[in-house]
C-alpha cells in the first residue's frame, strides 16, 4: 500500500445521519424514506426547537 490514510474520524454515512436524526426526533426509518414527508418532519421540529431556544435565551436575559 503507497501512501498514508487521511487524518481524523471517517465520515459519516447517509444511515448513520438518518439514525441519529431518527432517535433525536422519535422518528421511524420509513419516514426517512419518502422524502417529502422527511423534509416536513425535521422542518418542524427544527421550527419547535428553535422556538424553544428563543423562549429559553429570552427567559435568562438579566432582570432588574
């Protein structure tokens, strides 16, 4: 073998990502394979979390 390997961790694959986003999201793998509905699903919950960043970041301002 003629050179070395790259450095860091391997990438990850398509599965592991859908995996991951799966269990953060109580998600099934067949909702990862229609595309559309997937797109809606994380859309939302992403919309959800970023709503409950914003109530929580505005909750821990100072107060007088």
């Amino acid at each position: 073998m003629e050179g070395s390997r790259p450095r860091g961790r391997p990438k990850r694959t398509w599965r592991e990502v859908v995996q991951k986003d799966c269990q953060a999201r109580k998600l099934n793998r067949e909702d990862a394979m229609d595309r559309s509905r997937w797109k809606k699903l994380i859309k939302d919950v992403d919309n959800q979390d970023r709503c409950e960043l914003v109530n929580v970041s505005s909750d821990t301002g100072s107060h007088k």
